[in-house]
C-alpha cells in the first residue's frame, strides 16, 4: 500500500509542476502577445479638430493616483494605449502591475469605450474588472495596475 501511494503523490507532483510550467508559459505569451499587437497597429490618427469631442468641450485622460503621477494629462484622440512599453501613448513604465500594452482607451462614433487588451492584472472601471470594452463618462474612473485614470473635460 506505502508504494502505491507514493506512486500517486509522484503523479500529483509532476502533475503540480507542469500547471505551474502551463502558467509561466501563458504569462509570457501573454505579456508578449500584448506587445506584438500593440506594435502591429498603425499609430492613431490625429484628434479631430473638436467636431466629435462630445459636449462640453475636449475629454482629457487625467491621472489622479498615485502621486509620482497625479496630474499627467493625455488628450483623446482616436485611440491611447495604456502600459509600460515606451510605445504606449499613456506609459507607465514605473508601475509594476501594469502590463507592457495593458489597456486602451479609444473613440467610436462619439462615445469614448475602454478595453482590457489581455493584462495579467486586469482592468478596471470605476472599481469593476473589465470582460468587454466598455463605454466611458465624463468622470469615470480606470484603474491599471496601482495607477488611477479619470476621464475629465
């Protein structure tokens, strides 16, 4: 019986080592696939000259938290990426839990929508965790990793 035993706990052990093996390997592709994509995607378009700003004025991305980067602001154009690779247009490179292309924020039609673009830590909007793109406000917030982002005018 001792020996039948061991023999299970050896299948329990390998097979413990390749579901960690699985999740290394699915981090790094992750990881990486965010920067292939991030990199395979034209550069935005210039914002338009205020016809499709929406009412009120132009809409701004405002970091609010934390304080190294309180009061950044970054104008909406088409489309900002969000993450630590310096070819993001809202790079954060200081904040570890933010995925090389984390997130973008983008315009379709008038409306201004927010998506998770695979981050290991996820996404959120006003403190719930993205599984869409979602439609953004004038005052919502979008949390990537420890650093806060309002959508402001």
């Amino acid at each position: 019986m001792p020996e039948a035993i061991l023999t299970i706990l050896k299948f329990c052990f390998l097979a413990l080592l390749y579901l960690f093996l699985f999740r290394v390997i699915r981090v790094v592709y992750l990881e990486l696939g965010g920067r292939v994509r991030g990199t395979a995607r034209a550069a935005p378009a210039p914002a338009p000259s205020g016809k499709r700003r929406g009412k009120g004025g132009p809409l701004v991305l405002k970091a609010v938290a934390p304080a190294e980067v309180k009061g950044r602001v970054w104008d909406i154009g088409e489309e900002l990426t969000v993450g630590r690779a310096a070819a993001c247009q809202v790079s954060l490179g200081d904040d570890t839990y933010v995925s090389q292309m984390h997130a973008r924020v983008f315009r379709r039609d008038s409306e201004i929508f927010v998506e998770d673009l695979g981050s290991t830590n996820g996404t959120y909007l006003n403190r719930k965790k993205l599984t869409c793109e979602m439609p953004v406000h004038r005052g919502d917030r979008i949390q990537v990793g420890k650093t806060v982002l309002e959508l402001a005018k």
